[in-house]
C-alpha cells in the first residue's frame, strides 16, 4: 500500500503552510483555523432546489439543522433523508464546513440531507452531541412530511466523530424502537476510544490526524476515563450490533482510525448485518473534504451516494 501522490501533496502543502497543528491551539481557535482552510480543498458547491437553516430543541437548547433538497425532485416529492453528523473530533466543524460535501450527498443520490450542528466540546462534554443528535433524528422522523421527506427512507451518516455519533444513532434507535434508520454511512468512524490499535501506532504522526491530536479531542470530549468503555463514546463496545441497519462503511489506509472502523465493520457482519466496507488504501484522515484536489475523494462521495440511492429506493 503506497500514499497516493495527490494525498503526499497535501500533507507538503500543509507541511509548508507552517500553520500550527489544531492540538495546541484552544478550541475556539482550532475552530477558526479549520473553517478558514476548508475553502481551498473542497469542489464547487453543488446547486440545490432549496437549503433551508431550521432548528430543533434539544435539552439544552436550540439545535441548528439544515436542510437540502437536490435539483429535479418534484415539489411534493417525499424525498428519502440523510441526517448527516458532521466531522471534527467533536470539538471543531459546523454547518458551513461540511456544508459542500452535504450538498455533493444529495446532489449525486437523490437524497434530502438533514445535517445537525450538535453540541461541541469542551464547552459540552459527553454525551452533549449524542443527545442533540438523538434529538435531531427523532424530530426529523416525526417532522418528515413537513420536511417533504419520508420518515420510512431515513438513513445516518457521518464522518470521523460523525460516523461514531452515527453508529450510536443506530443502536439507540434499535433498542428504543423508533425512529428506525434503514441504513447507515461510517466514514473512517471512530468506534473505540482506547486508540489501541496498530494503525494508531503505525501512523501516529505526518497523515493530518496525529496521535496528539486524537488524544486533543478525546480529552475535551469525554469527562472521564469511564466515559472511554461507555458505548455511546466507543460504540465498538456495545453489548450487541444484531438487529442494526445496513452499512457502507469506508477508512482510509494511512488513517489512525483504519483498524477501529475495519473492526466495526467486521462486528457488524459478525452479527449478521450487511456490510460493504471498501478502504481506500492510498488515502489519509479527512480526504472526504478534499475534491478539488484529491481525485480519489470525488469517487468515494460518489459511491457513497449510490448506495444511499440504492439502500433508500422504494
């Protein structure tokens, strides 16, 4: 397995920047630096029929949503929906930084996006972002017509801290009994906070996402070590995966999250759900965010959208 060239330009392009890495920089700071160079990697925002900024209560709160509607869908079609739990450590992203790669999902599957501004760390230690996304998926399912979506065809997703927050959308769904997601996209998910595993070690520097950074953001996130073996934290843990939506599930190979989000994949299929896990071996952390200079990260939106259509067709 060799680093993609387009990939290595990235890490030298960052290399030169001198920017400093997120991990010593304060959150609020951390937040700016990443919004301001999201700009740079990401394709042309695709055109939507209508993105509309709604919210919803949670238990602390306002809880920011928006809402996209791809072009060619009828006015009152009742679209399939994506509740989409943005990626940054829970701690950095919102709305705008994901805001390119929502509209690329429902632009290429068909698909409304629903995209949930949860609660960031250290400001909100866990489990903040796991309430206000349970509280978004659940007001989005009960909403759905009013949405113009149908509460019958609703799948999560996420990447990184998104994908682990999405995983525990899923298991919480099935032992409440609603709403019910009928399927569900990881991208290079966190599922274990132990970081105990050989791709943790083998790249823990030079691929964007270091072991300082990872222990950066786990160290606002959680509020303790307990909270580490919690399953809504490490949803890797939790007792049983049976009963649990599809999944497309997709980790990148120079990744310290590779081998947690393999392992997943694989509990999944242990427990009889239907798995697609696909690596994109030349990649690193984050590439999703990086079309308009990673060609690999047009193909994987790509193929994530297809299976969305695909999982989500009447």
């Amino acid at each position: 397995m060799a680093l993609d060239p387009q990939a290595r330009a990235i890490l030298d392009l960052v290399a030169k920047a001198g920017r400093p890495p997120l991990n010593r920089l304060s959150p609020k700071e951390a937040r700016q630096q990443y919004r301001e160079t999201r700009a740079a990697l990401q394709p042309a925002p695709p055109e939507m029929s209508a993105v509309k900024d709604l919210s919803t209560d949670g238990l602390a709160g306002p809880i920011p949503l928006r809402l996209y509607r791809p072009l060619g869908a009828a006015e009152n079609a009742l679209l399939p929906v994506l509740v989409y739990f943005h990626g940054g450590g829970w701690v950095i992203g919102d709305l705008d930084t994901h805001d390119v790669l929502c509209r690329q999902l429902a632009d290429r599957s068909g698909v409304s996006v629903v995209a949930v501004d949860y609660r960031l760390a250290p400001e909100h230690k866990f489990p903040a972002a796991v309430e206000d996304c349970w509280a978004a998926t659940r007001w989005v399912a009960s909403h759905a017509a009013e949405l113009g979506v149908d509460g019958q065809r609703l799948a999560v997703g996420g990447d990184s801290a998104g994908g682990n927050l999405a995983t525990v959308m899923t298991i919480m769904a099935r032992d409440q009994g609603e709403p019910t997601p009928v399927f569900q996209v990881l991208m290079y998910p966190a599922t274990d906070m132990t970081a105990d595993t050989v791709s943790h070690t083998e790249y823990a520097e030079g691929y964007l996402l270091t072991r300082e950074l990872a222990r950066w953001s786990m160290g606002h996130y959680l509020r303790n070590q307990d909270d580490v073996m919690d399953w809504r934290a490490s949803p890797i843990r939790a007792r049983s995966l049976t009963g649990l939506p599809q999944a497309l599930v997709m980790t990148a190979g120079f990744d310290p999250l590779r081998d947690e989000g393999e392992a997943y994949a694989r509990r999944l299929r242990d427990a009889g759900v239907t798995v697609d896990y696909i690596c994109y071996g030349g990649m690193v952390h984050g590439f999703l965010l990086m079309g308009r200079v990673i060609d690999t990260a047009d193909r994987a939106v790509s193929h994530a959208a297809a299976s969305l259509r695909q999982a989500l067709a009447r």
